[in-house]
C-alpha cells in the first residue's frame, strides 16, 4: 500500500531522522461514509482502543454516531470529544469506572454476573435506571479472522448456559435492553460477516423470548477486517448485503480496524544498513516500541522506500541494491522485527520506510517505554 501524495509532501518536510506517525482526518470520514453506504440500518459506533489519539477520536466521534470505550481512560477521551453516544465494554471494569461511566450517561455492556450486581448498586446509589447490554460467550456463532472470543473459552460477557441466572439476579437499577455479541478480530470474508450479523439477530430475538426481555438492541460488536498483507479490506458490500434488521430492534456495529487502520502511516527512517552471517538488516529509528502488531501477529509488514537525499557526512553513502532484508528497530532485543526477507530494489541510510494500514492498534498496542527512546512526533492532516 503506498501512502498518497498529501502523506509523502508531510514527510519529505520532516528533519531527519524522520520517526512519524502521520495520520489523515479525511480517510476516516471517507471510511465512515463506506460503512455507512453498505450497513444504512445499522447505529455505527467507533472502538476508541483501535486509536486514541484525541484528533482521531474527535473526528470519528464527530462522524460516527457515537464511541465504543473500554476503559476509564478512554471514556473520558469520549467525553472530551463531544461523543453523542457512549457504550462502555471490557472485563474488568471497576468501580470508579462504572461509576464515572453513569455519570456520563454510557450504555454499559454487562460482561458478568456479579458485573450487573455491581452496576445496580451503583445506578441505585446514583438514583438512575442504566441502559445496558449482556455480553454473551455464545455457544457456536464462531467466525473466520483472530482473537475468537465466542465459542470457546475466555474471560469475555456471560456463558450462554449461564445467562438465566445471571438475569435472575435483582437489577432493578439496570435495563436490560438486550445484548452485546462481539465475536471476533480482523474477519475479511464478508458473507460470513453478513451471516454472523443475521444469525446475532435471530440469536438475540429467541434469547430475549427465553428470557423475557423486551430486545430493543442487537450490538454485534466490531471485527471487520483489513489484510496486512495486500491491499485488501472486508468486502463491505457482501457485510451489508440482505441485512434485515427487524423492526423496534437497533443493531450496533463498533469496529476500531476497520475505520481507523487506513487513516495511518508510520515512518522510521534507515539509521543504518548491516550484514550479518549472510543477512542485511535494516536498522530503524522506530520499531515494535511504536508499532508492536507485526511482532505481535508474527508477520512481516508490507513498506514503502521513501528515498531522501539527505547525507550529511562527508564519507560514501551506504546501499543495498536488488536484494532482501531483515527490517528491524532501535531496541536491544531480536524480537524488534517489523518485516523479515522483503526485497528492496535500493535501500540507503537515510532513506525512510513507510508503513501503510497503521492508524489502528500500532501504536496504542505498543510498549513505548521500553528503553526510553523518544516517540515518533504524531502528525494529523
Ligand atoms: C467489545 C469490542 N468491540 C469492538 C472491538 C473492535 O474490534 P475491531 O477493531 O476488530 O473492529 C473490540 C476489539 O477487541 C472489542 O473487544
């Protein structure tokens, strides 16, 4: 994926070494609009932990119709950006966050039994109603991408077996307006998207019935996908296509990737060029401290060359010409790997390497403490 016109002028201007993330306010819109055309029934909400940083969640919370935040952290990012509408998820949420949560008006997703006995009391103490959702750890309803986190064991929403009595206990204090189904990451085949959303639906019209309660709402969480290694996004059309949401039901999608990944570029300048037993490494002024997902994921991160003139020593400038390596960062580990064996027709020090589809979970994921070089400067266009 090469990064457009507006990102290189932005970089070419840099000082070198460049270290950037640079990310683009209209690609978001353009996203939005996207998702909007191909799923017009659904409410669109943004997962803030895609990206947080405060243009980013500004500007999605200006075109979304709210913010999905799953922590106190992100809730008052929400706040700030003037969200319309807050949905608070996540598995461990505290006190003082549910309570500040309240204050602010959110939804809150349930994700346990004693979660919702938690919630009552504090929405009793409060003197409010809280709307909420029940996350479910549903049965099957398994979908193609990473992260399952349906069907199988893990610490997220309620057992399927177990929902009755959670819903048994006194929630006075809490509307149960229906349930939250987030079921998976980065999932690029859209018919099965499109048939996991019908089937959230009737899954959630026959559990309202089992368990008596009015369904007004269907949040079928996030998980649209991006490919990291072409250029490939979740066929939005095939998502959208024969979604019938039922009358009186509102279903709620919350993705973070999707809308954010193509709004960002990272760019680490080549800081040096060097061989070692037969293999050229590339040596960058970054790394996994800012853009952790390749070593996370265990994949190699598709780049840009950004060829720069700059060579400010008065001795020749090194190269590598027509051959592979090893793209690495600044940290003293050999797990600081963004990208293994990419060919390169040129490479110099000084050139910069751009990597696209970064503007979700790249840097928010990444350990930027880690041995305390400076952070990339944050760049919004
Ligand atoms: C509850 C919930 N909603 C939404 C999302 C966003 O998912 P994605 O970025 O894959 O769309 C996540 C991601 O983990 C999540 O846990």
């Amino acid at each position: 994926m090469r990064p457009p016109e507006p990102v290189t002028a932005t970089l070419a201007g840099l000082p070198s070494p460049v270290c950037a993330y640079v990310y683009q306010r209209q690609a978001l819109r353009d996203r939005v609009a996207a998702v909007r055309a191909a799923l017009p029934a659904a409410t669109l909400l943004y997962a803030v932990k895609a990206n947080g940083h405060p243009e980013v969640v500004r500007t999605l919370a200006q075109s979304c119709d709210g913010l999905e935040v799953a922590s106190g952290g992100e809730l008052q990012l929400a706040v700030a950006a003037g969200a319309r509408r807050i949905v608070f998820g996540g598995p461990g949420k505290t006190d003082a966050e549910l309570t500040a949560a309240i204050a602010a008006g959110a939804q809150i997703n349930v994700e346990s039994g004693q979660e919702l006995l938690r919630l009552d009391r504090l929405a009793r103490a409060a003197g409010v109603v809280v709307p909420a959702c029940v996350r479910v750890n549903r049965a099957g309803a398994a979908l193609p991408g990473s992260h399952a986190m349906t069907g199988t064991p893990t610490p997220f929403g309620v057992d399927e077996s177990q929902l009755g009595d959670v819903l048994a206990q006194p929630h006075d204090h809490v509307a149960v307006l229906g349930f939250h189904l987030h079921a998976v990451s980065n999932n690029l085949d859209g018919a099965a998207h499109a048939r996991f959303l019908a089937d959230a639906l009737s899954w959630s019209r026959a559990a309202a019935r089992r368990h008596r309660i009015h369904l007004r709402i269907v949040n079928a969480g996030g998980g649209l996908g991006v490919d990291y290694l072409s250029d490939a996004t979740v066929d939005l059309a095939a998502v959208g296509a024969a979604l019938d949401v039922p009358p009186g039901v509102e279903l709620i999608v919350e993705p973070g990737r999707l809308l954010a990944a193509d709004a960002g570029w990272y760019a680490a300048e080549v800081l040096d060029l060097k061989r070692t037993h037969g293999r050229w490494f590339a040596v960058l002024r970054g790394g996994t401290h800012h853009f952790r997902l390749p070593a996370a994921w265990g994949y190699s991160h598709p780049f840009t060359v950004l060829p720069r003139d700059h060579w400010p020593y008065d001795w020749p400038r090194p190269e590598v010409r027509d051959t592979t390596v090893d793209v690495v960062g600044e940290l003293c580990t050999p797990r600081d790997v963004l990208a293994r064996d990419r060919h390169v027709a040129r490479l110099r020090i000084g050139d910069v390497l751009v990597f696209g589809r970064t503007g979700a979970y790249a840097w928010d994921i990444s350990h930027h403490d880690f041995l305390r070089h400076p952070p990339p400067s944050f760049i919004i266009l």
